[in-house]
C-alpha cells in the first residue's frame, strides 16, 4: 500500500503554538473559531493543501476516489480542541473530490466538507472538491448572456427492438435553418451531460466562439443501463438503425458517416464503442470518457461486480480482434481513477486498427465536472469550427 508522508502545515503549526500558550479551554476554542473564520479550506500553502474539520470524534478519516492515495487516510486531532486535520501535496491543476467519515463510539458518520462551498454534483450525489493550484473551472463551460442560445426539444421515438417509448432531447444550434446540413452527435446518458456538464452551456459557448461547428445533438435517456450498455445488440440497433435514420428523416443533417459521432462516458463509452463494433464505419467518429474498459487482467479488474461480466466479454472479443469502427477516436481518462490502467491498456488495440486516435489525461476522477472540462478538446478536434 503506498504510504503518504505525513506533512507539516505552517497554518497549522502556528494555531498549534497559539493554543498552547493560551491554556484556558476558553481561550482555546477562540483561537480555533478564528483559524476557520482566517482560512479558506481546504487551507492552501503553496501546493500543499490542508484538510480541515471540526468533530467531537474518537476517529476522523478523509475519503476520496484518488488511485494515487491510500484507501485510508486518518487524520490528526489537534491536542485540546475539536479540530482534526491532514496535509497532502496536491498536484497543480488537480481535483480531488472528497468527504469525511467520523467515528464516535461504535458509530459512523460521512459528510462533505461543511466549510467548502465547492462541491461536485452528480446522480450519487455531491461531494466536496479541492482544487490544486492554478485550477479554473473553464469559462467556455459558464452561461453567457452575450451568447446566442441553441434550443432544446425534447422528443419521444417508439424504438421496435426494444419495445418501448425512448425519450431523445435535441439540441438544435444557434440559427438553426432547415436549409442548412449539420453533423449530428448522438450522447449517452444525454441528461447527465446535461444537468452535470454543463454542455448545453459548452456547446452554445463553443458555437459561438467558432471553434466548434454547428452540431445537432442527439442527447438520450437510458433505460437499465447496466443492462443495455455492454454490448446489447438491441440497444446498438436502437441507435444506429431507429434513431439516427429518424433523425436524418426529421431533421437537415448531413445523412453520412462522416458527419455523425457517437459519444459517452464510463458505461456509456462502452456502449459506444459496442455499437460502432455492431455497425462499423456507421460513426465516422468516437468520444469515449473515462471507459469502463475492463478487459481479463488483474491490472485492469478492480473488484467489479455482476455487471462489468458482459463488459469484461465484450472487451476481450475486441482486444483479440480488434477493428476499425471509426475514422478518428477521442479518448479521455482521469489521472487519478481507476479505470486509468484500462484506459491505457487499450490504446495500442484501438491504434493497431489504424484509426486516428487522440488521447488525453486530466488530474482528475471519475468526476462530471472531469468529463465537462475535456469536452472542449474532444468536441472541437472532432467537428471544428471556422476559427480553431
């Protein structure tokens, strides 16, 4: 197990001298109100940053998803007080999401960081983030004003092959023209990116500054996706013989593989990639973020569940075989989680294909706002604008 350092804090240090001269248990709880009224915290020294809570506990541990950190990270108690801390070097420009366990007695007690007021949403819930230096969430993410605004309509197509009503909301780009032919992206878990990415901000922004070609997004709405994501044949039918030919009826795309991505994240770059497999050459282009793309090797296996059994199938079929589905591949993966092995893994199957591939890494987790702060790399390199 790799071991932190344990690391000293001059914040700390200094709260620590004046509370031993102060003596009185009065005096003492001052000095600490103080010390959290003084700081912003996570306290920042350089690229040292100090994890901070208050807790009548008998134990405190920071928690996080950080592949690079031990699972287990007790803090320290601050002699005659109530404050309990823990210094780590975080890595210029990193995010590190995180929450605190407390022990009183034979109880446990999780909660984000109530001195943080950055936190990290996602349909699990939120979490507490801390940034490393230099860190900026990206402006072409936040909501302009100035900005023409694209539009959303939500839809309903009856899909044959899965037997049910699918929920498509559309994005249609700002002067929107049915004269015009548009390229067409069709993403997984479409509310996700929507209500955790930012991205109708992001494409609206990236339209505008025209680094970004007017696109029209197709973003859909699963149904089990555990269940339709690793290589369903009735889901890859859904999308590529029901959903994009509809779309191409309804709508003035470009109606050829050259003009269509297909895009997702974790379970959903795995039903992307499953798909362009089913139909090669469908998608002139792939954007897959942080795929689970866990394959037979202990390296890569990180004590999934019943689940990732068709996706471990799946991506050992292509691993033996692999094939060109695409033209060009948009891969992405954060430093810091735990699908990074596999990410990497995968690279010489998908360049031994041929296709084009583009891979970065951010000091990141398996994080929304990690996915967000990629979209710009990866949606510009694949449909750009008149003004890269």
């Amino acid at each position: 197990m790799t071991v932190l350092p344990r690391l000293g804090s001059p914040a700390i240090d200094q709260l620590r001298d004046e509370i031993v001269e102060a003596g009185s248990p009065e005096a003492c709880e001052r000095l600490v109100m103080a010390f959290m009224t003084r700081h912003s915290l996570p306290v920042s020294e350089g690229d040292l940053r100090t994890f901070v809570v208050r807790a009548e506990a008998d134990q405190a541990y920071l928690r996080h998803r950080m592949v690079i950190w031990p699972q287990d990270l007790p803090m320290t108690r601050l002699a005659g007080t109530d404050l309990w801390y823990l210094s780590i070097e975080v890595a210029p420009g990193s995010r590190v999401e995180y929450h605190f366990d407390v022990r009183e007695g034979t109880r446990w007690r999780g909660f984000n960081d109530p001195s943080n007021p950055d936190l990290a949403r996602s349909p699990v819930g939120d979490a507490s983030v801390c940034y490393g230096a230099g860190y900026r969430a990206p402006h072409w993410a936040r909501y302009d004003s100035t900005v023409s605004p694209g539009d959303l309509v939500e839809i309903k197509l009856r899909s044959r092959v899965q037997s049910r009503e699918n929920r498509v909301t559309l994005y249609l780009p700002p002067g929107f023209a049915l004269t015009a032919r548009y390229p067409l992206l069709v993403v997984h878990d479409g509310g996700d990116y929507l209500g955790y990415a930012s991205m109708k901000e992001v494409l609206d922004n990236l339209i505008a500054a025209g680094e970004l070609a007017p696109v029209v997004v197709a973003f859909t709405h699963p149904g089990e996706r555990l269940t339709e994501y690793p290589d369903d044949p009735r889901h890859a039918a859904w999308i590529t013989r029901e959903l994009v030919p509809e779309l191409e009826t309804r709508y003035p795309l470009e109606a050829r593989a050259s003009g269509r991505c297909l895009m997702g994240t974790s379970f959903g770059a795995v039903a992307s990639l499953a798909t362009a497999v089913r139909y090669p050459q469908a998608f002139s282009a792939l954007l897959l973020q942080s795929g689970s793309f866990v394959y037979s090797d202990p390296a890569v296996n990180h004590g999934e569940g019943p689940s990732f059994i068709p996706v471990i199938a799946f991506m050992d079929s292509y691993r033996s075989d692999p094939v060109r589905v695409a033209d060009r591949c948009f891969i992405a993966c954060g430093a810091y989680e735990d699908l990074i092995d596999a990410n990497r893994g995968m690279l010489p199957a998908f360049q031994q294909t041929g296709m084009e591939i583009n891979y970065i890494e951010s000091l990141a987790g398996h994080s929304w706002d990690a996915w967000r702060d990629q979209l710009r790399d990866g949606l510009c390199w694949i449909f750009p604008g008149d003004r890269p």
